[in-house]
C-alpha cells in the first residue's frame, strides 16, 4: 500500500509537471518512467479518479511544495508556513500600488518583489511584518494578472465594470504597461516580431538584465500594436495614440518601433551599438513624417508604415549629382564657397566633400532595393559619420556642412529635382545631426 | 391586478468569443419572464452586438412582479448544435414597483455564467406600468419600501414606528434534489440562483403585506438571511422593522400623503383590519404608566377584555408570525431541546400559551405601548435623538438545533417555531433588565451538517413611546418622564431596572454627568453610539477570540456536547471583552455582535465591539493581577513584572484614545458636581434607598479593580493573549460601529473593502491555547494587512468592520471581513465637525420636532439638549421587574450565572444577559449637541455627479451614509446571491485567485446594477454570506455570496446653501416620485 501511494504520488508530481510544460521545468517528470500513461488522456484521468480515493496528507504536501514554482497564468500559492489557505483583499475601488505595480511589470517573482519591498523600507510605515507584505503583494500580483486581459486592449480598461478604477489611476496602468526599457527595445528594434524573435528573448533577458517575464511582456506590447495598427487607415501616432490610450511620446515611440518593425532596418551591427533608442525614435519620426505615403497623402493603408515607392524611385535621379561631374565640381565649389572661414573644420570638409557627396546620395539611389533600405542607417554611420567622426568634426560643423550642402544644390542650374532633393536631404540632415555624438 | 413589464434590449459588448473559427460569436438574447420567453434576432458574427430590440411587454400580476426577477439569457447561436448560453442576467425589478424609487432601468449589466464568470456586458432597458389596484385582499405589497440601512434613512422622518416584522420561506435545496446528479453543474447553479431569488422575492412581498396590514409603508432595518440547510433544505428568513415614513421637507410641499397614497393599499388594505388592531398601537394606549415600569402591572388582573383578537391573515402561510406569544412570565418552559425535534408538540405548547398571555395582556395595556402585537423588537441600530430613554444591556439567546428535513415546504412551521422561541427568550431577558423593548436586535444561524445553532441577540432598552404610535399624547398626566428626560448625553445610560432588584450584580453610581440618576459601570449594548451621547477621547475596536475543541460526533450527542460549551464559551468571550475593555481603559461597548461558529470538531466564538469611554459612566479600574497562593518568589517577580506591563499598556492606551477624563482632578479638589447631585438626591428621596447608594457613590472610587488571577496556564495564555493586541498603528483608529467618536470632519474618501482569509490547521492534535493562538493571529494579522493596505488613507477610520467566522471543513477556519475604511481631516478640528456634527443631529431632529408637534415638550427638547440639566426631572421609581428580581439575586457572581445558563442550556437553548457596572464623573461636550447651529446645506446637483464617463463611479459602503455628500434619494434594495464554480481551480490561480476574481464579479455586478438604476452609490452595504467550499483535489471550488444594500442617488454636499433650495429639493423628489 505505501509504494502504491507513493506512486501515485509520483503521477500526481508528474501530472502537475506535465500541465506546467509550458514553462519548460518537466525535468521532474523524466525522473518517473511513466511518460506513455501520463500522456495518454485517458489513464491520466483514470488515475486521477483514483487519486482521488486515496488522497493522503503526503499528497497535499506534495501539491504544495510542487506549487511553490508560479505556473503560467496563475500564482503560487503562499509559500507560508502551513497555514493560508486563502487570502484575498478587494477593494471596492481596486487598490493599486504603484511601487507593487513597476515590480510586477518588472517581472519580479512574489517573492523577490517582497524582498525588493522591505529593503525599500515599506515596513516601517506600518508596523508591519513580512508575512504582510507577502499577502499584500500577492493580492496585488493577482490584481494586476486580472487586469492584464484589459489592459491588452486599453479601450476596454475604461468601459469595463469588474474593476473600479479612477481614470487618472488607468492612465497610470495604461502607460506604464506599455513603458519600456531602452536596453530591451534597442536590442528588438528592427528584428522581425515573430515567434523566432520570440524565441531569443531569454539570451535577450540575459544580456540586458530586464528580467524574461519582463521581456516577454514588452516584446508582446510590440507585437500587439504592430499587428493593430497594421489593418488602419490613418496616421500611425495617432492610430496608436488612440487605441492604446498612450501619451503623445510613447505613441511616438511606438510608432517608431513599428517603423522599424516593419522595414526592418538593422539597428544591431556593432558600428550602430553607440546609438540610443531616442535616436533611433527621432530618426523614425522624421521618416515617418517625410517618407512615407502618408507625408503625402494621409487615407492610405499602411500610410506611415511604408516608404514612399515614388519618392524612392525618384530618389534614382539624385545620382545626377555625383555622376555629372560639372555638377559635382560645381556644387562642391558653392559649398565650399559658403563654408569658407566659417569652421576649423574646413580643409577637411573640402577634401572630402565629394567622397561625401557621393555617399549620401548612393545611399538615395540604393533606397529602391529592401535590403538597402534595411541597411540605411549602417550606411549613413559608415559613409558620412564616420568619416566626418574621424575628421574630428563637431556637431555645428555638421549641422552648417548639410546646411549648405543641401541650400547649394537649389542654385545648380541643371538640377532639376529640386523637391526630391529637399524631401531627401531634410531627413538625412536631422537623422545625420541626432546621431552624430559618442 | 396587473402590472406591464417592458424590456428592451439595447446592444452588448465585450462577448466572449463563442465561434472559433471565426473568432467572433452569433448572439442572440433570450428574455425571460414568468413563463413568457421573447428572444432577439440573431446579431451575427460580432463581439459588440447592437440588438436594439423592439419592447417586449409582459403582462403580469403584481404579486409575480414582485417574487419574479426579470431573467435575460445571452446565447451563441449555433445551426447545427444546441445554443450555447454566453451567460445571464437577472434583474430584479422591485425597485420600479416603488413609485418612489426608481422609474426605469437601464444600463449596462455584466454578464454573468456560473462558470466563467463576467462574459461581457448587455446593454437593457426595463420599464414598468403599475395600475392601480384597490383589491383589499390582494397578495402583493407593491409600494412598501425596504431599506436595509439600520435607521431612520437619511431624508425621511418617521412618523410612526410600528414594530417588528419577520418572515421565513423554506424550500427544498436544488442542489440536493435528484436531478441534480444528472444536471450539469450550470444548471444546478442557476436554478439555485433562481430558487432563491425568488424566495428573497416572495419574502419581501410577504413582509410587505405585514408591513401594510400593520398600516406602515416601509421598513426599514430589513435584515435577509440564507440558511442552507443542505439535505434539509434552504431557508430563507427576514426581520426588519415596519414603520410609517414621511419624506423629510421642511416646506409643507411634499407632505406625508405622497407615498402613502400611491401605494394605495396602504390605505385600503389597512381599513378592514384597522379595528381590529387599532387599539394595540392606536388610541387606547395610555400613557399613565411610563415605560420605566412597564411591566409593573403585568402580573395583575386580567380584568379588560384582550385588546384585540389575534387576527390571522389567510393570505400568510408562514405562522410564526401569527401566534401572539407576549409577555407571559416566563415559565421556565423547555425552550425546545437541543434536539429540535420535538418542536411539533411544542407548538402547541406555545400556542396554548399564547392564549394565556392574550389574555393577560389586556391588563398589561399600559405597559405595552409599542407594538403589543407582537415582539418590541427593533432591528434598528441607531435612532433619533431622544427616542431611546434607556438602555439596559445586551440580551442574547442561543439554541441548538437538530436540522431535519423539511417535508413541507408550505408549513414553516418548526424553523418559525425555533425562532419563536428564541425571541421568547430574549424578551424575557430583556424584561428581567426592566425594559420594555429591544433595539439592534439580529438572528444568525451556524450550521454544520444536521446541527444548527440558532443565535439573537439585541440590547434591552426603553423608548420613549411617543414614537410608537399615532395621534397626540395625553400629556396632561403623569409622562412628563419623557417630556422632560435626562440630558440626551447621558440619559440613555441611566439604568432602566429598579437598582433594588438588579438582574445581576452591578455597582450604580450616579451618573457623571448629571449626577441625578444611577448609571452602571460597564455597558454593553449591540446599537450604534447614539449621536448624542457625551463621549471621552476615542472608541476602538475590542474583539474576544475563542476556539473550542470538541469531539466529533453525530446527531443529538453532537448537539449536545456543542449545548454544553455554549455557555463556557459565552463566558469567556465576555472575560476577554472585559479584560480587553479596562485594558483600554474604556467603560461601554457598542455595536456588539457575538457570532458562534460550528464546525465538526471545533467551535469558534467571535465578539467583536467597540469601546468607548462614556463620560457619564465612572472610569473603570484597572486590572489587577494575583498570583498563585503560594510564596515562590519566582513567580512573585512574574506576577509584579505581568502588573507591571498591564499598567503600561492601560496608560498607553488612555493616551492613544485620548482618554483623560477630569476624574482626577475632581476627586482632588471638590468638584463643582454636589450641587446638581445634592439636588437629584432631593428629588431621590421620595425613591425608595437613594440615600445611602448615593454614600457609596464617592467612596467607590477606584476600589473596584478588575482581578486577575494567575493560577493556571490558562490564565497565562489569557493575559498573554490580552497583552499581545496590537492596537492599530499611528493615523488609524477602527470601530465596528457607523463611526468613531471624536472624529467628524471626514473627507469624502471612502474605500469600502472585502477580505477573506481561510487557514488551513495542519497538526490535528492542537490544544484549545494553540487554537486560540492561531485563531487570535489570524484576526490580528488581518487588521494588520488592512493597515498596511489602507496606509495611503491616513489619517482614517476603518468603520464598521464586521468580522464573521465559520468552518467550512474540518480544519478550516475562514474569516470574512467587509468594512469601510474613512479619511479624515485631522488638521481642521474642532469648528469643522461641531457643525457637521450639528447638521446630522439637526437632520434627525426633525423627526421628534414633527411628531410631537402638539406635545408641550417640542421646545423642551432642543433646550434641553443645550443646557444639559433639565428642571424637572423626576427620577423614576423603579418597580421592580418582578418575576427576575429572585433570579437576579440568586446570581452573585458570573459564574454563578453561569452555572445557571449552563443549566438553561441543557434544556436546550443559552440565555445570556450582560451588563455591570460602578462610578461616575462628569462633563460632558454640549457643543456636541448644538443641533441648530447650522441649516442642512442642499443642492441640487444630482444630474452632475453622474452621466460623464462611460462607466458610473459607484461608491459602496456599509454605513448608512457617505461623508461629504447628502442622499437625496432612495432608488431601492439591493439584494443578490450569486453562485460561482470552478472547475479549473489551479488555473484560475488556485482558489485564492478564485475568489478574488468573484467577489470583483460581484461587486461590479452590484455597482451596474445601481448604476442602472440611476444611482451612484450603495449604502448599509453588506455581505451576508460568503461561503465557499474547496477541493484542490479535484481542481473544483464553489462559492456563494449574498450581498445586499440601498442604491441611492447621493450629492455633494456643497456649504451653505440658501434654505430656500430645500424646498426644491422637496418638490424635485416629489417629482421624481411621481413620474
């Protein structure tokens, strides 16, 4: 009768490790060499009935010292000495802390986030003890695991009734569910949001140090917009804007992340690693707002999502100014002529300026190719950044070099492309000037 | 006759995703009403639906309006499969019969599935046109208000108080039926749902017809409670207390006749049966005798005729109510047996003694002026000023039970049998503490398997008679006692018994603040504080905690052994409420409510009160500890070391609660008092004694130290247990009751909550100190997770926290907490509450100022109150409450009280009546009762505080009013029962996640449906039952939760506003009482 018990013990560890696959820890399961009787539904009810009849304090023990590890979707009960059961506290008003709330969204376990709590010194605000704490955040944890459903669809947040929250309190919720971490985004920002990128996040996790459930969190954020705004019509920070329910900067943000999402564009080369999100995001805005369909025309699909297939082609047209060499020469001798004693950098910028020139508009020409257009941004830091940077060229010399460089072309004769140029030129020289620093 | 009921069904939102395949759902709603179904259209492939149905009408009876809730059922359809349900709505319609209340309903409900929960929400119309019906012999009550709140609602004026009412309906439990093993879980759920929905339906009816034969139009304290007797069956059983209410105006626009006539068998309902009952309440009360002595003449002739024949109304098949047991002295019947199975002959027992007491009771007229018809029992908790003149103490009876089947559902009778006992009971404690009536009074019930412990309880009381019946008083005579009563400070304090006959033994001293009347040292009552009562420093909440072990056991010895720890249990519960009180240095209990809880092998005690200190009676003692006989020096130091600390903590406490009464100061010096006291002994002297108690009056002083012996473990543990309360930390304080004296100026913050917690006892074998050690944490980590949750709040009150205990299995203890948690103000004092204050009692004022309009004593009143020492005040000669003088002799001490409840016990129920008492002092905060210091600021702004945002705020609490804002009407009861199952436990987040899920469910459920009703908040919330049975093994839980309320439409209250808008505001509910 004891092995007997204990075997069913067995299965019933190894039932528990069998629902919780997901989570990847059924090395316990392994262990029992059950795995034919386990997977087939029907035995496992079959021993489920029969656990049923024979359910010992062993068991309970079992169930409770197996439930210590958080199952998706669900909380670990208290790991508590013996004795809660049950705990729950609801508010009429749902009580949310916004302390509790970052270390959930942080992807603490209970436990850490009661540990992180104490050292932050909440105890001695109210006498109270560590056993407090624990049920306070595990009601709050469970709260929030509740909330997470509407806050998916923030619209849904406000015209819900299970919970009672003051508006002020869901923008809260809204925007800092959606807030995330520059270290995470940076290492997500361009990558397909697929399943494969899904995959990656644990090496993700462990590079950056933002905890996994964290990650997952975000990098689902990422997804949930870009498939949203995928399907409307419209312009992208304002679709975001309202239907996520978000703030001006984090819709732009977002809408950045789909920009870049969506076209690809290589953010992870080592030469790129010195640039930041926010410069990434300011980049993405000035795209979004000069090259896309939707600079153009604004009640189109996918109208800030993708570049503007015209413009690009017109871009081809530029080449004009480095293979023409009259125009090159002429146009070299108006920048030069405008830069003349203005910068220390000059001699420099004389020398180079037709490996310059020619960089910047190959760079135009090539944007009708996808796999060009990923490589925008490596291109802008290898032909122009970098050896501007070498150059010892400071940020005012850039700004008044674009500057000019962009003016001088309206005052070639035989260019034609006035307008494209501009269209073109206004972006490179702010995505230029943002992302020229260490 | 008839009603029309109209739904119409607007549009949904948030469905689940019924299809797969489509991910997107075909729904369809089914409307449900008596036997009539309509459905809507198919709304296809959609998750936000617009239905926009046409009207669907039901024609119906007004009686089946009543007891029926309008059922709306949400479904997928499905061509090829059976439809399945999304989930359902009930709605309960009683609130649109009240042409006062609501007029329509409409607004987005959740949907709800047994199952899974809220599934969307549904957005419905509902509408009801109510002809006039003059049937006299008609079985709706159609118009009779309910109120949950335990007072006089704020905007209504009583005019006359009838007394109490009671109901209990009995049916078979579906989920006990046969056909609940082939049903699937969801249906089993529903139809219970229904089941008891329609019962709590055809209850109030039932009560309402009560309430209109009795000639009210309202009740109010209207307490319903689920028994769920399991094999036995389901009760569901009601008290509350009818009386006439008047719309507050102070304009003669809006006047009585309002309501009364719209619902118009008030009036035709009454004539037939009028002369039968007028003389109990009506004419033929005399007011010779005053309520002081209001049994004096009880035992004399029966010479007048009975006043009136016990009439039965064929309409009722309950009977409890009909049998007129009164005021026979109690013969010490056998008050059921703990095995109640006998109550059939018993019955009759009763109902020949009914007879007896009928007869008896024409001479008794004079004493009963309230409600002779029945019980003087009065489920309200708080009352307008001087409308309670004394208060004896608690009363409470208990009594165990063997459930058995109920065979016919139609015949009550021995559920309503118990309970006619149990009210016997208390009313003859209540008469033995001299006191005509019972306030606060409550029924609970415990059950575990067959055994079922019937509790009462309710503070013993004497109120002043002009509120109980209609028509002027015959002031002329000999009832200036209540003309001109004691200052409405203290008054309530003087003792009603005769000092010479105690009940029990008390020291009386006068009372502090008037010196004229003797007060007790101690009081226990189960009642809010009366507003007007002279209160030192703050209150807080005390609770006992006890846990018995017993044996496991079956049937009639089951119920024996638990008879035989009753009365341990009562004592000692009321020990520590004791101990715990003079640690605290306070002197009353209000809000008292001790629950018993059953479980298989162990029986839990909960008292949980609040203290105060009550100027008028004397400061109590300290504690005082002795140690063992012997002369171990050891245990010498302990004993000094346990004084030592118990010291301490009296004078820490007395300074947190800011007790510091002028005691001191004026034993030392010569106090001011002797004269008013020399004056009262003036008038004492024609009263038989008064002399030489009033010597023992000073000499009492602090001589009556509360003694404590150490001479077992238990003992330890005891003073151990008594030490270890942590009192709540800076910025909060915690009561049980409405609110906190010493504390007015609340913000309009309100976070009303719900906690549960259940404990699983893994070692079987503890002791009953372990147990009450665990039991005693249990509670205490709990006020400690509020604190620290709450902490945002500070400075605030946690108000009306009620703790109810209950063990669901063996080994489980489950504590269930509701409670509301007010922010105050604390740097604005003084001036800001002295006229929030004022306004409240102005608000009540108006009753008494209207009822006795044409009494010589209207203006007496209010100056009364201002100087605090009336002139003639004739101190009462107490008679002696005659048939318990003996008894109260004979019980020296408790345990000697004991011994005698022990003995009552065996007989099968436990009697309990508490109360002592010492000293007194004085001063008392008149500025407190300056009750015409300010005008009830009105507006009308009622349109704005709702509308805007998508979803209505609703506020919730189980007080009976919102700070900061005003209650401008009353929109209808709120009472629902819902069932939750799971059977994914583990996934739903184990059974902690379970719950909390449900009772967000339920409260946004609540919230939508007083939002649809056009309300913002619900107050005198509460939740009556949550009950919750587990089986991790099997990944199933179930629960069930009955939570009830009044929704209301409440406003701001914007400062000082002109007078004039009152009138408005009169007229506008009027209006809205019309349409």
């Amino acid at each position: 009768m004891l092995t007997d018990k204990l075997i069913l013990t067995s299965y019933y560890f190894a039932f528990f490790n069998f629902a919780s696959e997901k989570t990847g820890s059924w090395k316990f399961f392994s262990s029992f060499n059950f795995g034919a009787a386990v997977n087939s539904g029907k035995m496992l009810r079959f021993f489920l009935k029969r656990l049923e009849l024979i359910v010992t304090r062993d068991m309970n023990a079992a169930v409770s010292h197996r439930s210590d590890q958080p199952m998706p979707g669900t909380l670990s009960p208290r790991d508590c000495k013996m004795a809660v059961e049950l705990d729950v506290f609801v508010g009429n008003t749902t009580i949310m802390d916004e302390e509790v709330y970052q270390l959930w969204l942080d992807g603490y376990t209970v436990n850490d986030a009661v540990k992180v709590r104490m050292a932050g010194g909440v105890l001695d605000e109210c006498e109270a003890n560590q056993d407090v704490l624990l049920s306070d955040t595990m009601d709050q944890y469970r709260t929030f695991q509740m909330c997470e459903r509407l806050l998916q669809s923030p619209a849904k947040l406000a015209n819900q009734l299970l919970f009672q929250i003051p508006p002020h309190r869901q923008t809260m919720l809204i925007e800092r569910y959606y807030a995330f971490d520059d270290v995470f985004v940076r290492e997500v920002l361009g990558k397909k949001l697929s399943k494969g990128t899904k995959k990656d996040l644990d090496d993700i996790s462990a590079k950056t140090g933002v905890t996994l459930k964290s990650c997952r969190r975000q990098f689902d954020n990422f997804k949930r917009v870009f498939k949203v705004v995928e399907e409307l019509k419209g312009p992208l920070v304002e679709n975001i804007r309202q239907h996520f329910l978000l703030s001006d900067k984090l819709a732009r943000d977002y809408a950045a992340i789909v920009f870049f999402a969506n076209n690809r564009f290589e953010t992870g080369k080592k030469k790129l690693q010195y640039l930041t999100f926010q410069d990434f995001a300011f980049c993405a805005g000035q795209l979004i707002n000069n090259w896309t369909v939707g600079a153009v025309d604004n009640m189109v699909e996918d109208m800030d999502v993708d570049l503007d297939k015209e413009f690009l082609q017109e871009l081809k047209e530029l080449k004009i100014l480095i293979t023409d060499k009259d125009l090159l020469d002429q146009h070299k001798s108006l920048v030069c002529t405008a830069l003349r004693g203005k910068t220390k950098a000059f001699a420099e910028m004389e020398a180079n300026f037709k490996n310059l020139s020619r960089g910047l508009v190959n760079i135009a020409t090539k944007l009708t190719n996808t796999k060009d257009v990923r490589d925008f941004f490596i291109d802008l830091v290898e032909k122009f950044i970098e050896p501007c940077r070498s150059d010892r060229w400071t940020p005012a010399d850039i700004k008044l070099y674009l500057t000019h460089y962009t003016n001088s072309a309206h005052i070639l004769d035989s260019f034609k492309h006035q307008a494209v140029w501009d269209r073109y030129m206004g972006v490179i020289k702010s995505c230029i000037y943002k992302m020229y620093h260490d | 006759m008839p009603g029309k009921l109209k739904a119409k069904i607007v549009a949904g939102r948030h469905l689940p995703v019924m299809d797969r395949a489509s991910d997107l759902t075909d729904a369809f709603v089914e409307v449900k009403f008596g036997n009539t179904t309509f459905k809507t259209d198919v709304f296809p492939k959609s998750l936000n639906p617009q239905w926009n149905s046409e009207w669907f009408k039901f024609e119906v009876d007004d009686e089946d309006l009543q007891d029926e809730p309008l059922q709306i059922t949400v479904l997928d359809h499905d061509t090829y499969s059976a439809n399945d349900a999304i989930g359902k709505v009930y709605i309960d319609i009683d609130p649109l019969l009240c042409t006062e209340a609501a007029s329509v309903i409409s607004g987005w409900f959740p949907i709800y599935d047994t199952i899974h929960g809220i599934r969307g929400e549904i957005n419905v119309l509902v509408k009801v046109e109510l002809f006039n019906d003059l049937n006299r012999f008609r079985q709706s009550s159609c118009g009779v208000k309910f109120f949950c709140t335990t007072s006089i609602p704020r905007g209504y004026r009583a005019a006359m108080v009838h007394g109490f009412v009671e109901e209990l309906v009995v049916n078979e439990d579906p989920e006990y039926q046969w056909i609940d093993r082939i049903r699937t879980p969801r249906a089993s759920n529903e139809a219970r749902q229904r089941l008891i929905s329609l019962m709590s339906g055809e209850l109030q009816r039932k009560i309402g017809l009560k309430v209109l034969e009795m000639g009210g139009n309202a009740v109010v304290g209207y307490l319903q409670c689920f028994d769920l007797e399991g094999e036995s069956g389901l009760v569901v059983r009601a008290i509350g207390t009818a009386c006439t209410l008047e719309k507050h105006s102070s304009g003669s626009l809006v006047n009585t006749h309002t309501h009364p006539n719209t619902a118009p068998a008030s009036n035709a309902c009454n004539s037939p049966s009028k002369d039968g009952k007028e003389p109990v309440f009506g004419e033929d009360l005399p007011s010779s005798s005053g309520p002081p002595t209001p049994f004096r003449n009880l035992p004399t002739s029966s010479s007048s005729p009975p006043p009136f024949s016990p009439c039965k109304p064929c309409s009722r098949q309950s009977s409890s109510s009909d049998t007129d047991l009164s005021l026979t002295p109690k013969t010490g019947m056998g008050s059921g047996g703990s095995a109640g199975k006998e109550a059939g002959p018993l019955k009759t027992l009763l109902r020949q003694q009914t007879q007896t007491a009928l007869e008896q009771r024409g001479a008794s007229s004079s004493g009963l002026l309230l409600n002779a018809r029945e019980f003087p029992f009065f489920t309200l908790t708080s009352f307008p000023p001087s409308f309670l003149v004394h208060v004896g103490g608690v009363v409470s009876a208990r009594s165990v039970k063997l459930l058995d089947r109920i065979h016919n559902p139609d015949e009550p009778e021995t559920r309503d049998a118990w309970w006619e006992e149990l009210r016997q009971e208390i009313k003859s404690h209540a008469k033995a503490l001299g006191c005509h009536a019972v306030v606060g009074y409550s029924e609970n019930t415990s059950i575990c398997e067959e055994v079922c412990i019937l509790s009462a309880s309710g503070t013993a009381a004497i109120l002043n008679p002009r509120y109980m019946r209609e028509g002027c008083l015959d002031i002329g005579s000999t009832d200036q006692r209540f003309d001109d009563p004691s200052p409405p400070s203290c008054g309530f304090c003087h003792i009603p018994y005769d000092e010479l006959n105690m009940p029990f033994p008390a020291q009386l001293t006068y009372c502090y603040n008037c010196r004229r009347q003797k007060v007790p040292d101690v009081l226990f009552t189960t009642i809010n504080l009366p507003a007007e009562a002279a209160v030192t420093g703050k209150g807080c909440l005390i609770q006992a905690r006890l846990c018995r072990l017993k044996k496991k056991a079956q049937g009639e010895v089951n119920a024996t052994a638990i008879s035989n720890l009753l009365p341990f249990m009562e004592y000692e519960l009321h020990t520590q409420l004791m101990n715990k009180l003079k640690l605290r240095s306070m002197n009353a209990l209000f809000g008292l409510h001790i629950q018993i809880s059953v479980g298989e092998n162990m029986l839990l005690g909960l008292a949980s009160a609040t203290g105060v200190y009550l100027t008028a009676l004397p400061a109590p003692g300290g504690i005082q500890i002795a140690g063992k006989a012997s002369g171990d020096l050891n245990n010498e130091q302990h004993v000094q070391s346990i004084q030592k600390r118990i010291n301490d903590t009296i004078a820490k406490n007395k300074e947190l609660y800011q007790i510091n009464p002028p005691e001191l100061t004026e034993e030392g010096v010569g106090s001011p008092i002797p004269e008013p006291r020399h004056r009262s002994r003036l008038f004492r002297s024609h009263s038989e004694s008064s002399d030489e108690v009033s010597e023992l009056d000073l000499s009492h002083g602090k001589k009556d130290a509360f003694v404590l012996e150490i001479d077992d473990t238990d003992a330890v543990e005891d003073i151990h247990s008594l030490l270890t309360d942590a009192s709540p930390p800076t910025g909060f304080y915690t009561c049980n009751t409405e609110t906190m004296p010493g504390i007015y100026n609340w913000t309009t913050a309100v976070q009303m909550f719900t906690s549960v917690r259940v404990l699983r006892l893994s070692n079987a074998n503890l002791s009953n100190q372990s147990l009450n050690k665990i039991f005693t944490d249990l509670c205490e980590n709990l006020l400690k997770s509020f604190y620290f949750k709450l902490r945002s709040n500070i400075p605030c009150c946690l108000c009306h926290l009620n703790f109810t205990v209950a063990v669901p299995e063996e080994e489980l203890i489950q504590v269930s907490v509701t409670a509301v948690a007010m922010t105050f103000d604390k740097d604005q004092n003084q001036e800001g509450f002295i006229t929030k204050g004022g306004n409240e009692t102005e608000e009540q004022l108006q009753f008494p100022l209207e009822l006795c309009a044409d009494s010589s004593s209207t203006n007496a009143q209010p100056s009364s109150k201002f100087s605090g020492v009336p002139e003639n005040t004739i101190v009462s000669s107490r008679a002696a409450s005659v048939d318990y003088g003996s008894f109260a002799d004979r019980c020296s001490t408790w345990l000697e009280l004991l011994r005698l409840k022990a003995n009552t016990i065996r007989r099968g129920s436990v009697k309990t009546s508490r109360r002592t008492q010492s000293l007194a002092h004085s001063v008392s905060s008149l500025e407190h009762c300056s009750p015409l210091t300010e005008g009830r600021p009105r507006s009308l702004r009622s349109s704005r505080s709702f509308g805007g945002s998508s979803v209505t705020m609703v506020k919730m609490t189980p007080l009976s009013f919102l700070p900061g804002t005003r209650i401008i009407k009353f929109l209808g009861i709120i009472n629902m029962f819902f069932i939750r199952e799971t059977t994914s436990l583990r996934e739903e987040g184990g059974v902690s996640g379970f719950l909390h899920t449900f009772i967000a469910e339920v409260f946004a459920m609540v919230r939508a449906h007083v939002a649809a009703l056009g309300g913002n908040a619900v107050v005198s919330y509460s939740m009556k039952d949550c009950v919750l049975m587990e089986n991790p093994n099997k990944n199933q839980a179930q629960c069930l939760i009955n939570v009830s309320g009044d929704a209301v439409i409440c406003v701001r209250e914007t400062d000082q506003e002109p007078m004039t808008s009152m009138t408005n505001i009169g007229q506008t509910c009027a209006a809205d009482g019309a349409t």
